[in-house]
C-alpha cells in the first residue's frame, strides 16, 4: 500500500467522497468484500455552466485556475 493510497481508501470505508485532490486509488484488494465493489470512472466531466467549486490545479509547472463561475472584467478604451 502507497501513503498517496491511504486517503481514498478511508475515505471509501467511512463511506464519504474520496478527497477531490487525491491521487492514490481505493486499495478494494485488502478491504473484505471489496471486490463486489467496481470502480466507475468520471470521463468528460466539465464546468461548461460555472457550477463547480473555483480551484487551482498544477499545469505544465505553472498553477492555473480551474472551475467556478466565469470572471466578469470591465475593459474600458481611451
């Protein structure tokens, strides 16, 4: 068992959302019954509408803003 495991996997057995930020994967092979349980991936999860939580992710080396509602910007021209 990898420690970027530990999370997720108590997370499952308490029965709550797996921490959003987590990067280990649930270890079903030493919880008892646990291979009753099949993973389901989220593929093309998207905030096309803003309702997601605004976070900050590590893209490319650089911290970016994900998620949340768009920024309104006021431009004014001279």
């Amino acid at each position: 068992m990898r420690s970027i495991d530990l999370a997720p996997t108590a997370a499952f057995l308490l029965g709550i959302p797996e921490p959003q930020q987590s990067q280990g994967v649930v270890r079903r092979d030493i919880v008892v019954g646990g291979g009753r349980y099949t993973p389901v991936p989220i593929v093309a999860l998207n905030d096309f509408h803003g309702q997601l939580d605004q976070t900050t992710t590590l893209l490319d080396g650089q911290t970016v803003t994900v998620g949340g509602a768009a920024k309104l910007v006021n431009f004014t021209t001279a």
